[in-house]
C-alpha cells in the first residue's frame, strides 16, 4: 500500500529516462516547470505518465485517489491489481507514477514510524497506475496499483506498489502485453529503505 510518496526529480530526467525506453514523452506547450515535493497526499495533484497516440507518451497533472465510490468514503488511492485486465481507452487506462520514493508506516501506536523506500540504482521509480478522466470539470485521478509485496517492501506492509523496471515501461502504457505478464513485485534488492521522520 501507498499512502503518500516522494516526488524530487527534475523533467529532464524523466524525458532523457522515458525517451531511452521507448515512450517518448512529448510536449506540445513546451517543457514544464517541475517543483521538487517531498510529500504528495492522496487528493494532491501530481504527475502522472500516460499513453498519447501510438508510440508517445505525455505528463499530465492529475489527482492522486480516484473519487470515492459513496459520500463519506476516502479517495480510492491505491487498486488491487490481482486477476484484473487493465487497457487503453478515451476516459481511462494504464498509467506510470513517477517518485522519487514511496513512503510505508510501521507500529500499532502514533505516531507510527515513517520509512521510505527508493530505487537502488535509479533516480526515480515509475509505479503501475490506472488513470480515470474526470466529471464535471473535475480532474483526471489516478490510482496505484498494489499486489503482493516483494521481499524489500514485506517487513513494511503486507500489500504493495508496483515499480516496474524501465524496459516494461513502453509495454505497459501502449497495452502492448497483458497486465499479469507485468504486474509483478520487484525482486529482492531493487530498493532500499530508510527511516523518515516527519520534521518537527
């Protein structure tokens, strides 16, 4: 699960990152001016990468959580990936979540122990999303998607979010495999974790 994560990169990165991995990211009103953040909450708008044609990709300024699914509910921020089909269409699909880390909660009392955990040899992870067009001059929302962890995340949580490696990245945006061949937990080793307590 994910409930917040790091976003501290630079648009070069993940253009130089994206274009290598055959999902070349275009930008038909120029390069964006991207703000480091070091806490995106579920309801923060935040970048998310999605299919734009056949062989590009744009960055779109979305909401993290889909709406709720009744009054009163929380945002639905994080989707179970297990046994599902995920595709391209006019009003949703498959998304990447570029972070620079992702945060998970430990301990039975608050306040809780914060970790976040990175990439091991990358600047930046790009998580599984689905991505929804929204209603009635809402936004676009996207969702993680979670599956069984991977032995780095399981002595944190006992679901998790899924960084795919970059040379899946191309596949998963255009559907161009099913999504079981590539929802898959990271091997053991891909991240590295680290307390992070909330500054006082």
């Amino acid at each position: 699960m994910c409930a917040s994560y790091e976003a501290r990169f630079s648009v070069t990165q993940l253009v130089e990152a994206f274009d290598h991995h055959g999902a070349p990211l275009r930008f038909p009103g120029g390069l964006p001016n991207i703000e480091p953040v070091d806490e995106v909450r579920p309801t923060d708008l935040s970048r998310a990468v999605r299919a734009a044609g056949a062989a590009g990709a744009e960055l779109a300024s979305m909401r993290f959580g889909f709406p709720p699914p009744a009054p009163k509910r929380p945002p639905v921020i994080n989707f179970r990936s297990e046994g599902r089909r995920f595709s391209n269409g006019p009003a949703g699909g498959r998304a990447l979540v570029p972070v620079s880390g992702f945060y998970e909660f430990t301990g039975d009392n608050y306040p809780k122990t914060r970790w976040v955990l990175r990439g091991a040899s990358r600047p930046f992870l790009a998580l599984a999303a689905l991505w929804r067009a929204g209603e009635g001059g809402a936004p676009d929302a996207f969702s993680l998607l979670t599956a069984a962890p991977g032995p780095d995340v399981a002595p944190y949580h006992d679901r998790g979010v899924l960084p795919l490696p970059p040379e899946v990245w191309a596949d998963w945006l255009f559907d161009r495999r099913p999504a079981d061949a590539l929802l898959v937990p990271p091997p053991a080793g891909t991240l590295t974790v680290e307390a992070a307590p909330r500054p006082k």
